[in-house]
C-alpha cells in the first residue's frame, strides 16, 4: 500500500523520511502488508489515502495533489517541523472542498493503531463494493423489524441481495452429498447420533453448492423451516460456512448478516450472530447464546440438539475469555449498537441456545436494552470498536 510524503523543500534532510518509513513498516507489519512512498496518483487508487505531512510549509503541496486523491484523506502528523500546524491548514482546506478527511496525531503507538483502524475501516468499505448476499426463504415471522430497502442498500454499501427459494435449498439438500473433507470427517467422529450428523451435512453441502452457484460472499436462511420441511437444522452447516469465510446467518434475518459482514470486513475475524438472553445492570453483563457460531472460533465444542427443537444438529461451544467486540446495526443503518467487551464465563445452561457467553460490556447496558437494532446481535474477537467506528464515518 502507497503513503504520500510531504517535506517543504526547506528541509533537505533524510532523517525525517526514515521516520515516516520506520512508521508505516510498523503499521505495515500489523497489518500483514508492505508501505511504501508512492505518487498522489497511487495513493488516490488506494481505499484511504494517507498522507504523511513531515513538515510546515506543505500545504501548497498537499493542495495540489488533492484532485488525484479519490478516498477518503488521513493526514499523519508528527509533534515537530510545524508538522501538526501544517496539517490543520491542510484537513481545513480539504474539507472546505467536501472531501472526507481527518487528522491523525500521538505517540509512535498511537499512530500505528490509529492509521490501522483507518486501514481497516477503509479496506472494508471497499470489499462491500459487488458483495453478493444471499437471502434464502423469507425472513422468521418473528422477526418483524427487519424489512430492508434492497436499493438503498446497494447505494450505501454496495451490497446486492441476492433471493433464493426455499424451495431450490430442500432441492438442493435432497441430492443428499456433501465435500469429503478434514472438518465433515471430523464432526462425523463425534459422540452423536451419526445419522442426525450425516443429515445435517447434507445441508451444508446444499449451502455450499448454492453459495457457488449465486457466487455469495454470505447468506440468511429462514432456517426454522428445516425442522418440519427435512427434520434436521442448519446449524452445522452455518458453523461450518462461517468457518470458511462465508457469513451464513440464521432466521432470515437480513440486518444481522449485513452486520455481519461490516463487522467480519473491519476486523478480519469470524463472527458469532447470538441472541441476547438476559442481562445483569450491577455488573453490567449480557449473556448470548445462539446453537451455531463458526466452528474455528471456540476452544472446544460438543454437538447437542437444536435447543427449541430438541432435533438436529448444534453447536455447544467454549469460547475464549478474551477481549471481544459487541455490533448490530439496524435495517436502515439509521441506528446501531457497538461495545467493546469481555467473555467472562461459558455457561451451559439447559433453558438457552446451546453456546452461550456471559459477557461484561463497556457500554451501559441500559444503552443495549434501548438500542433500537432489533433481535440478534454480532460478536467477534478482539476489540475493533474505533475501526467500525471509522467504517461509518468514511460512509
């Protein structure tokens, strides 16, 4: 990825663009990528455009390559040369433009996780850009919040919905086959009603084919439906789909996998769609719990029965007591929840979803009852809260 180094030519010296260098190599390795000075015509085809303002007397210079800066600007500033007057100058004038800009300044560390989240963020926006979607079957009745604009939705994001019938998935799980492959010989080893597991992976591979066929990046299936229409559930073969990169929801519900998918773009992780099931005001906790979430994310699992159900095929898993992120926005994108939080305890308990965490939030969680966002909710590892933060604000 491409920097664009800005230095009055009053000073002549290599001392500063070592600097700037030593910075992006540290953010190109947390990141898993190479930074490099490049052209204002290379930086502008980037998804952000950073610019690295090394000292005063810039401004002109940034004003002149403004016009091949297509993305959004991130001015990185240091604490001598003038460099943070400069670049007020600078983020001033870009916006008085109606450019999408913002300004960087801190430590050594606070810049690096700073133009990360902007990485991020910026690298997100733009792989939403063509998804493909898939909606199969309607939403749950139940689920009674969650009608999207499918027009506005390619507009804002770039997302495109993509409706397959419930009809061409039962086709689909009837031919009965599934990929020979490690995980399906490894969930077939387990301590569980072999028949229910081979039924459960005929439906994954029934997913699989149709991701394929409609070239989805992700999709909701109103899976209740498979407890009368196939007497088995989909919770496998979402655990597995999730565990491969592709966002595969539950219930239909549209919002929740669009959520998903900001969520697993920003922070490069696999995402659990869980609902939430109580939460405790004096200790500020929620406790989640859904029957499937990717197969990699927890520690250890078991399989156990649909808990509504008590048939099929589900997931009870332990998921590591870590730093997580909390996230789900609502139809219209008008309205969203996002904490960072922390696992505290697995709980196995008979009268919940079988994964279930008990969760301590940043947030207030008078804020989360009233949050407006509907049903589900998105949770991933680690704290990537500023990055979603980024994702809305370059929007």
């Amino acid at each position: 990825m491409h920097y664009l180094y800005l230095q009055s030519a009053l000073h002549q010296t290599e001392d500063l663009r070592r600097q700037a260098q030593d910075l992006f190599d540290q953010v190109g390795r947390a990141l898993g990528m190479e930074m490099t000075p490049g052209s204002a015509a290379e930086v502008g085809a980037e998804s952000v455009c950073l610019v690295y303002i090394a000292t005063g007397g810039t401004a002109g210079l940034a004003k002149a390559a403004l016009a091949e800066l297509k993305g959004p600007v991130v001015l990185v500033t240091i604490g001598s040369q003038n460099s943070l007057s400069a670049s007020m100058e600078t983020l001033t004038y870009i916006t008085q433009q109606g450019k999408n800009a913002r300004l960087l300044h801190g430590s050594r560390e606070e810049l690096v996780e700073s133009i990360c989240t902007q990485i991020r963020a910026a690298q997100a926006r733009r792989s939403l850009q063509g998804m493909k979607l898939g909606l199969i079957g309607a939403p749950s009745d139940w689920l009674i919040s969650t009608a999207v604009d499918y027009g506005k939705l390619k507009e804002r994001l770039g997302i495109e919905v993509v409706s397959i019938s419930m009809e061409e998935l039962v086709d689909e799980i009837r031919k009965n086959t599934y990929p020979d492959s490690p995980a399906c010989r490894e969930l077939l080893s387990h301590p569980f009603d072999r028949e229910q597991v081979e039924q459960a992976l005929a439906i994954y591979g029934a997913f699989r084919r149709l991701v394929d066929k409609y070239g989805l990046s992700g999709f909701s299936v109103r899976c209740f439906d498979l407890l009368t229409l196939v007497k088995n559930t989909g919770c496998l073969g979402l655990a597995l789909l999730n565990a491969e990169g592709i966002y595969a929801g539950c219930e239909g519900d549209l919002p929740s996998l669009v959520s998903m998918a900001i969520l697993g773009q920003v922070s490069g992780r696999h995402v659990f769609q869980c609902n939430p099931s109580r939460v405790n005001r004096t200790d500020n906790e929620i406790v989640f719990a859904h029957c499937t979430l990717p197969l990699d994310m927890p520690e250890r699992y078991t399989l156990d029965t649909h808990f509504e159900s008590g048939i099929g095929v589900a997931i009870a898993g332990d998921l590591p007591l870590d730093k997580i992120t909390i996230f789900k926005a609502s139809a219209g994108l008008d309205h969203s929840f996002l904490s960072a939080g922390e696992i505290v305890e697995d709980l196995h308990e008979p009268n919940l979803c079988r994964t279930q965490i008990r969760v301590r939030c940043q947030v207030p969680v008078e804020e989360f009852l009233n949050s407006h966002v509907g049903n589900h909710y998105l949770v991933c590892m680690g704290d990537y809260t500023e990055a979603v933060r980024a994702f809305f604000a370059g929007q």
